[in-house]
C-alpha cells in the first residue's frame, strides 16, 4: 500500500485528489490548518473515527509557514508521495497579503522539499508541487506550453515563480522525483465561492430564484482555459508515476471570457442574456426566458422579466495587473502521460450551476421550514 501525503487537503483539489487516491487504495494523510471552525467540509465524507480498525485517512494540524510541523509530519508519515496543493491561492487576494502570499506559496514549497531532503527521503518521497498558469501573465504567445517564457503578473504569480523554479532546482541538484504540473483554471461545485465560475453559477442561481438582484463582476473580458477539478487531480497523480520526473502543462486548450462563461451559466437555467455598453458601464439583460427549462428546473418565471438587468461591472473587482488570456497546450500530458480531460466546458457548466440551485434551494426550504440558524449575538 502506498502513502501519499497532501498539504491543502480542505481545498478543491485536495479533496477530489484524495478521495482518488483512497480509491486507488493508497493510505492518505492530510496537513490542515487550525480554524475556530471546522473547515474540512470538502472532505467529510471521507473522514472515519480513528479509533476504528483500518482507517486508511489521516489529518495532521500543520502550516506551509512552520517548518518545524512539516518536518515532524514527514518524518513520522515517510510517504512515498507528497502533493504540494497548499497556498493563499487568490490572485486578487495576493495583491492585499503579498508577504503571506510569498510565505506560503513561495518559501512553503522550499520548506517541504528540504524537509525531504534533511530527512533523507530523497530518494523514498516524490514531490508534485502545484504550479500555474498564472506563471504566463502577461501573454508572450499561445497557446502556452511547457516552453513558453515566464512573466508573473501578482503577488501570487510572483510566488509560485520562485516555488516552479527551486522545484526544478532541487530535482537537479539532489537527484529528487520532483515536478510541476502547470495547471490551468480548475472548477468543480467546490470550487471556492470566490473564484469567478463558482460567484458566477451561485450568482445566477440565486437571481433565477429571484433571491438577488444582481451578479456585480470585475473584467469580464478575461479569457481563462477553463477544465474540471476531477480531471486535473489525475494528471497530478500521473506526473509522479513516471520513469522520470518532468514538468507538464495540464489544460483543455479551449478559451472563454468570463462573459460566455456567465451567459452559459443564464442560459443552463433557461435564462439568455446579452451585454451591452463598455467597461465599467457593460451590463447583462434577459432578452428570453426559455419557460419549459423555468419549469423543468421548479423555477418560478414571475420572478424574472424581458429586459430586466442582472449583471453590472464594479471595478472594485479589477485587479492592478491583469492576465488577459490562457490557452493551453497540453500535448506533452497526452502524449507521454496519456492524460485525456473528460469534461468540456459545457458539461462543466451544468454540473456546477445545478449543484448551486440545489444547494440554494435547500437552504431556502429550511428556511422556509422555520430551521433558521440561531443569532448568538443579538
Ligand atoms: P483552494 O484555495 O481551494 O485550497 C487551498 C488549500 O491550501 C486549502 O486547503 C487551504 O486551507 C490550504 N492552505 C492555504 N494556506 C495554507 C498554509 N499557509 N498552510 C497550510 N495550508 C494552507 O485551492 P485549489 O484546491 O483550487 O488549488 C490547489 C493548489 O493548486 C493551490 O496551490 C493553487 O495555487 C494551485 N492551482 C490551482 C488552480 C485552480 O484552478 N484551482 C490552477 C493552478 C494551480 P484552508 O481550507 O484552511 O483555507
Ligand atoms: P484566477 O481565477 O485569477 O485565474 O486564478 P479567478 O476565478 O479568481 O479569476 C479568473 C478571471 O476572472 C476575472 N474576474 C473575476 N474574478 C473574480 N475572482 N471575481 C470577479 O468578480 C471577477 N470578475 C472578473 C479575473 O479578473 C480573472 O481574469 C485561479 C486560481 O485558482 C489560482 O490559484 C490558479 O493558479 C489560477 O486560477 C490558474
């Protein structure tokens, strides 16, 4: 039985790697960060009391900051496999904590790999360390590839930088199975409610329940090569089943702006939408309500109207530096690790703006059922 031991493993890809690691019967361990509330929602579902006979997943409390965990956590798990996924993982975010950010995302892979390295595991633990598309910023070429040149536009980009580059290192200089995969955007109906796809499909599923009046968005010129967690979490795992350690790029090579994006989300749940006027002034209006989808989906079609607006810009949303467009080419994935996607943006899109109706519809019911959440401090 392998070990595989995953930092972030409260986040998106976290959970769906090791829920695709346990399945592949791997003992996984998992370093979480304390919270004043639970925060292992994503990962529940594959939690088992401790106490019982054969529990094949384990948390340990610990922080990309804090050397000194990582390296008790290393030491005492000996896993044959890390999967580096912890990180402030926000590029707007990264720009108001750039310090932390760097901390975190930069030194933090630096502290796992000489972890590895002080402990004598160089050759025992291969290392995948979650490197970006962000990497690309500002665009030299597309689609971009393993061998397109580098140019950070954030805090965060300018981070992961420093983590792609002393992953390289130490594979060099120590003889490490150590690799990056350079991902692409990623969603999935966990996605964090901030990132754009996930505020989009919440957005419109409470403007379709008549809930919120409007979605407000930054540049919805943007244009991101958008796939799905649980394809992505596979390509991790594949980079480090390899005869040597390489670097892959892993994306759908198909591009949208974030205004498709949310006119795909409007047209899932029987709303189409067009955009009209410029910049900060570009808004979203229902020109048609498709009613058999309304009734399909138990929407009521009162709360929505012809030439009604639910979609303005507010540039508190703009970032200072901007990555206009990702496209990735991800031949050498399929090529030498035979990595296909199975999702496309379409079934992408469905699966996320219904998994929101459902979760707002439930939290309506209970409402509606008077299980209102008690306020403590009123
Ligand atoms: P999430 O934001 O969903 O998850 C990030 C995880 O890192 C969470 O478990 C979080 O814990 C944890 N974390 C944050 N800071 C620290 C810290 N200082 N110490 C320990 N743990 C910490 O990100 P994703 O799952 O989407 O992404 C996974 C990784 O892949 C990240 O490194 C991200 O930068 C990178 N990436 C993501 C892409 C995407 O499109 N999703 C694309 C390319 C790269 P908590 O739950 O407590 O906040
Ligand atoms: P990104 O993802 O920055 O690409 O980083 P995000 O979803 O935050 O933004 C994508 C694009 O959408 C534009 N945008 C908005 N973004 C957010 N969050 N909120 C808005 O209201 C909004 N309006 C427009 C952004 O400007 C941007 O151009 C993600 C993270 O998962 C990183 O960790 C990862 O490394 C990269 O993807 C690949």
């Amino acid at each position: 039985m392998k070990t595989a031991l995953i930092t972030g493993i409260t986040g998106q890809d976290g959970a769906y790697l090791a829920e695709f690691l346990l399945k592949k019967g791997y003992m996984v361990h998992g370093v979480k960060r304390r919270s004043s509330l639970f925060n292992t929602d994503r990962i529940d579902h594959l939690y088992h009391d401790p106490h019982e006979q054969g529990v094949k997943f384990k948390l340990h409390y610990g922080d990309l900051t804090d050397s000194t965990n990582l390296i008790r956590i290393i030491q005492e798990v000996r896993p044959d496999e890390i999967y580096n996924l912890a990180a402030q993982s926000h590029v707007k975010v990264s720009f108001d904590t750039p310090e932390y950010t760097a901390n975190a995302d930069g030194i933090g892979v630096l502290r796992i790999l000489e972890a590895v390295r002080l402990l004598g595991l160089t050759k025992a633990t291969r290392v995948y360390q979650a490197s970006t598309s962000e990497l690309y910023g500002l665009v030299q070429a597309v689609p971009q590839s393993e061998s397109t040149p580098f140019y950070p536009r954030s805090p965060y980009a300018a981070a992961k930088m420093y983590g792609y580059w002393i992953t390289v290192n130490y594979r060099e200089a120590y003889g490490m199975y150590a690799c990056n995969g350079i991902l692409f955007n990623h969603e999935s109906p966990v996605r964090g409610e901030t990132f754009v796809t996930r505020k989009i499909t919440r957005g419109a599923a409470k403007i379709a329940l008549g809930l919120q009046n409007y979605l407000y968005m930054g540049n919805l010129s943007a244009q991101r090569d958008w796939g799905h967690a649980k394809d992505y979490v596979e390509a991790m795992w594949l980079m480090l089943q390899q005869d040597i350690a390489e670097d892959f790029v892993i994306a759908t090579g198909v591009t949208t702006t974030v205004r498709d994006f949310i006119r795909l989300s409007f047209a899932e749940l029987g709303i189409e939408l067009e955009f009209s006027g410029r910049d900060e002034f570009e808004k979203g209006v229902i020109i048609d309500l498709d009613h058999d989808r309304l009734h399909e989906l138990g929407l009521n079609e009162n709360a929505l109207r012809f030439g009604q607006t639910v979609v303005k810009v507010d540039p508190k949303y703009y970032r200072p530096t901007e990555v206009d467009l990702l496209i990735g080419d991800a031949g050498k994935a399929k090529e030498k690790l035979g990595w296909v996607p199975k999702y496309d943006l379409q079934a992408l899109v469905i699966e996320m703006v219904i998994a929101d109706l459902q979760l707002i519809k439930k939290d309506e019911y209970l409402k509606k059922g008077g299980f209102t959440i008690l306020n403590y401090f009123e």
